[in-house]
C-alpha cells in the first residue's frame, strides 16, 4: 500500500503466496476503504508493534460492544 498500489485493482495472489499465505482465490481487497485507510497507518509501525496495537483496538471494540450489550441503558441484566 505505501508503494501505491490499489488493493482494489491489483491481483495479490502472487504476492500473497510469497509470504506464505493462503488466500484460498481472494485475489482484489475485499475490505471497505476506511478499513484500509486505518490498516495503511499500521504499515510504518514494526511489525510486532503493530500487531499488538491492532490486537488492543480489537480488544478495545469488543469491550466497547459489551458495555453497549450490557449496560446500565441495556434491558440485558449482568447475571444474563
């Protein structure tokens, strides 16, 4: 992505099966744009650095998703 190619138009398949992944005939992006935006800025991270970043934003999202689940404005009560 920082060398300017698009994930939208450019087959990956080769270079996929270069590093090892099994993209299983997944060859254009299939994410949305403000997706790749966001996983662009990853990319001048190193990369044991960004994997745990991205990991704290899932955690992040999850934990986010249950307060909205389970809180004090849901109907759900905790014992459920």
């Amino acid at each position: 992505m920082r060398h300017g190619i698009s994930p939208y138009t450019t087959d990956l398949t080769q270079t996929a099966r270069a590093s090892g992944f099994a993209i299983h005939g997944i060859a254009l992006s299939t994410d949305p744009p403000t997706f790749d935006a966001i996983f662009a800025t990853l990319t001048y991270l190193p990369l044991h650095t960004a994997y745990c970043l991205w990991q704290a934003i899932n955690l992040a999202c999850m934990a986010v998703a249950l307060v909205l689940l389970i809180g004090s404005g849901s109907w759900m009560r905790t014992t459920t």
